[in-house]
C-alpha cells in the first residue's frame, strides 16, 4: 500500500513481549498479541507504513529446567513449542506481524554481545558479587520486602508475589550494571514525557518505584549455562531479561542494518503486561541511555486477565487454550470480545456467560442483523443492486454527521489513545443507531408503495444503510478482518473501492463513496447462532 499518512519515513514500530516457551500460549498471551494486532493494522489503514513484531523468550533459568523435565535439550524443547504452539496459533487468530524473533536466532544472539560489550568498554559494568532471594519464574531477584510468608504446606517459605512460589537463595559471582546512576535521568525523562508509561496509574508506580533508589542491576549468571555467553567472560551468560530486552532493535537491524534501524528504531509502542512493567520502563530506557540510543514512544501495561478472581497463568491453573473458545464463538468474535470487554491498561475478567451474551445482543443482534436485513432488502426491492439516493433528509443527515463522529472518536481512541474498547463502543453505538434508524423508518412498509415517491425514498434509506455498512466495515476491519472482508465483498465494494485494506479509516466518514450500482449479495450469517456451551 502506497505511503501517504503523516509517518511515511519513520515506521510506526510496535512490538508485544517476546514470550516465555516454557509451556503452550493461553488467553492472556493471546490477547496482547491481538492487542499489538488490531494497533498494527489500525495504523496501517491510517496510511503509516508498520512493522509489528512479536516473538519468543527462549534462554534462562526457566527454560532449561522445562527442557530437562520434559527430557529434552533447550533448544529442541523451543524448536518444539515454537514450531507447534505458539507460531500456529498467531495465524489461527490472524496475527499479521511483520517479523517473528526468536531470542536463539544468530540475528539476535551476537548483536547483544556486541550492546553488553559496548557497556563494558564504557564502563557501565563492573564485576561484583550477589546473594539473595531469587524467583525462577520472573527470573529476577526479588528485594525481601516483596515477597510473601507460604502457608499451609508451604509455610515457613518466602514466596514469590506473582506466581506464588518459594524463591531460591542465590548467591554467585556477577557483572553489574550501573542502573542505579540513571535514576535522575530517568524521573526527568518521565516528568518531561507523560505519555512514556500509559497507564497513569502504571506510570505512578514506576516513579515511585525510582524515587526510592535503584540498585545496580546483575546482568549475568554463572550459575547455568543456557543464555547468550558474556563475550568477555565466557564463564558468565547474560542475564535473560537483558538478552530479551534487545530483542527490540536486534529485530529491526542494530548492529546490522543501520538504514533499517533508523528507519524503524525505536519503537512507538511497547505492548506488555503489567507484571513486566519495571523491566520495559526502568531498565531498558536506562541500558538505551547509556549506549546513547534513543528511548521508545510509550510503554504500554495491559492488566492482567483473570478468570475466577486469578490471574490468567499456567502456575495458577486457570490457564485456558484459546482455541476452546475460537472453536466455539469463531476467531474473530474471540479478537472483538477481549477488546470490548475488557479496557486496556485495567484487569478483566472473563466469563463464557459474558462471552455469550455480547456475542449474541451486539454481533448477532446489532452488527449481524442490520448486515442480514439490509443486504436482503436489496436483494428484494431492486435486485441485488444498490440504487441511488435522493438528496438527504434531515434524518439521514443525522445518521450521516453521527458518522463523521464515530470515525473521529474512534481513530483518535484507538489510534491515540489505545482506548480499545471505547473506540469498538463508539462503533457500535453507530451500528445501534442505524438498526434504529431502519426500525423508526419502515423501508418494508415503504415498498408496498408503488409511487415513484415511495421508491426513491425506499432507495434513500436502503442506500444510506448500505453506506453505513461500507463505513463500518472499514472501521471494524483491524478487529475483525475476516468478517469484514465478507462483508465488503457482500457490498460489492471491492470491484469500485478495491480491498478493504487499502482504505483508509480516516476517509471512512467521506459520505457516498460505495457507488451506486454495486452488486449487493445476502451471504451467510455472520454470527451464527451459538450451539449451548459445551462441556469442559
């Protein structure tokens, strides 16, 4: 698609955290990735030229007891989940990312030792030695004061406060990062750009949490051996979060295409979980400060997912595959239901009961039934062909000045503001109002009159229904892609306007741009009804 948005020489760069394979992908994975997804492809039909870029966490601690516990080297044992779970499940869910990086890759590998010996030539690191509370799970060194007493079979244990698991006492020789000398750097980098860290009440936190002192943070381990070797100390390997960290400009051509890494460096938005916050908004700007590289745009936290008040976790045992419930409500309903339930930046709930209800009152009932009838009405009333509408009325008018509003609140919500669900809300509220605006006009009554008059109402109002549905195409087509490219071909939009990927949703409010004379087809529903629940 030509380059035409306001961002036609920087890249809009965003990125989820690569992911930890020590076991398949569930709901929480998946909904960060559709997160990244829908943002992609929001900016991509605002005319930005995108790169999206997901991955995988493959070296550590975790990984190596996972591979060995399954019998299974490290590397087969990430060839193995990458490969089988978590690669096919994107495209399940129609993830549409640009690169996929693995942290194993040579790409990735000796590009960090090339940043960890740019920080040691410059003596950001030194050799020291450490001793404390250490989680598996994070693969971070707690302080004692975050951890929590075990009870009950695990009492007299300290544990971790994210996976509720005892921490092990380490204690080993490191190299060390001098974090602590960019606290300043990094509350003045914060107090001059709000925006850095969304939500505000991530952002407070993070502040608070520099304002009390940083330590200088161990960025290897000698303890074990699966990581990337510290390259001048091969008895060390670099600390995961670090390796994982770099995988952000490693992806895009540091240290190998500079042309590249200009053009797309640093990224606009990092999507991660709010439980990785510090590491995203704390140490990575520090570790870019210090090798002189410039700082990303935002550092965006989603909540966590929680099904029956836990966290969304394999740890935790309310892990659910994805795939129970795509095999149920179909894979775009799925990427609609966790961006219109849940408000990005806050925790969520899911419920299959919550599910089931918005499926049925706002996909079936609203979108799907407006789709059904008015394609219909064509269908009957001039055979399958859109007609031409007469100059508006002040109700169309009204249907055709709340349109113009619905793509300016909901590109500047989602585009902006990564207000996800109020800018699905505001779409929807759109779709309400036509479905009403249909009821209250009674097209079906208008076509039992034969009178020249009454038909080219009847085309006014069939025509304007038609029109709004080409608009909510578009404006929907980054949440659903799928349904919405059924819907355009139903239209008969492509053969005029071509894919709907070309269209840009800030022209989708240009009023008359489906012509008349498109062929218009009824195909199947596009939310079926739903069979009952089926059994766990």
């Amino acid at each position: 698609m030509a380059v035409t948005g306001p961002n036609a020489e920087k890249l809009f760069y965003v990125t989820t955290p690569i992911y930890y394979v020590n076991d398949a992908p569930h709901l929480g994975h998946a909904y960060t990735t559709i997160v990244g997804d829908v943002l992609a492809r929001w900016h991509r039909q605002r005319g930005d030229q995108v790169r999206y870029l997901t991955g995988t966490d493959e070296h550590g601690q975790k990984i190596m007891r996972t591979a060995e516990a399954h019998g299974m080297s490290p590397q087969e044992w990430c060839d193995k989940l990458v490969e089988e779970s978590w690669k096919p499940l994107w495209t399940h869910l129609g993830i549409a990312n640009d690169d996929f990086i693995r942290t194993t890759e040579e790409r990735h590998v000796a590009r960090v030792q090339e940043f960890v010996q740019e920080l040691h030539d410059k003596g950001e690191v030194y050799r020291g030695g450490y001793e404390g509370p250490y989680c598996v799970g994070c693969e971070e060194y707690k302080t004692p004061g975050e951890l929590l007493d075990g009870e009950g079979e695990l009492a007299g244990q300290k544990l971790c406060p994210i996976h509720r698991r005892p921490v092990e006492i380490l204690m080993e020789e490191n190299y060390f990062f001098k974090l602590s000398a960019y606290a300043e750097r990094l509350l003045a980098h914060y107090e001059e750009h709000p925006e850095f860290i969304y939500p505000e009440s991530a952002r407070n936190e993070v502040v608070n949490f520099v304002r009390r002192g940083l330590q200088d943070l161990s960025i290897s381990r000698s303890t074990f051996d699966w990581g990337i070797k510290v390259p001048w100390d091969e008895k060390h390997v670099i600390y995961v979060w670090v390796d994982a960290l770099m995988n952000y400009a490693t992806a895009v051509g540091f240290g190998a295409d500079q042309q590249q890494f200009d053009r797309t460096f640093p990224a606009d938005v990092h999507l991660v979980g709010k439980d990785i916050l510090r590491f995203h908004a704390v140490i990575w700007p520090a570790m870019l400060m210090a090798n002189g590289l410039p700082l990303p745009g935002r550092i965006a936290a989603n909540g966590w997912l929680m099904v029956g008040g836990e966290k969304m976790s394999k740890s935790n045992l309310t892990g659910i595959s994805p795939h129970q419930l795509t095999d149920h409500f179909g894979v775009d309903a799925y990427r609609w239901y966790f961006l219109r339930a849940i408000s990005f930046g806050q925790d969520g709930s899911f419920s299959w009961e919550d599910f089931s209800a918005r499926y049925t009152s706002e996909l079936a009932n609203e979108l799907g039934n407006l789709v059904s009838r008015v394609t219909a009405m064509i269908g009957r009333y001039f055979g399958g062909v859109l007609p031409d509408a007469a100059a508006p009325t002040p109700v169309e008018r009204r249907v055709i000045d709340q349109l113009a509003k619905t793509v300016a609140e909901a590109d500047s919500l989602i585009g902006d503001g990564l207000d996800f669900s109020g800018g699905i809300a505001a779409i929807f509220r759109f779709i309400s109002l036509v479905n009403g605006y249909l009821t209250e006009q009674e097209p079906w009554k208008v076509a039992k009159d034969p009178s020249p008059q009454a038909q080219d109402r009847l085309a006014t109002l069939l025509y304007t229904a038609a029109e709004s549905l080409r608009a909510t195409a578009v404006l929907l087509h980054p949440v659903m892609p799928d349904t919405c490219e059924k819907l355009w071909a139903s239209l008969g939009a492509e053969s005029s306007l071509g894919p709907i990927g070309d269209q840009l949703v800030q022209e989708a409010g240009t009023w008359g741009r489906l012509p008349a004379g498109s062929l218009v087809t009824k195909g199947e529903a596009l939310f079926p009804r739903l069979d009952e629940k089926p059994a766990q």
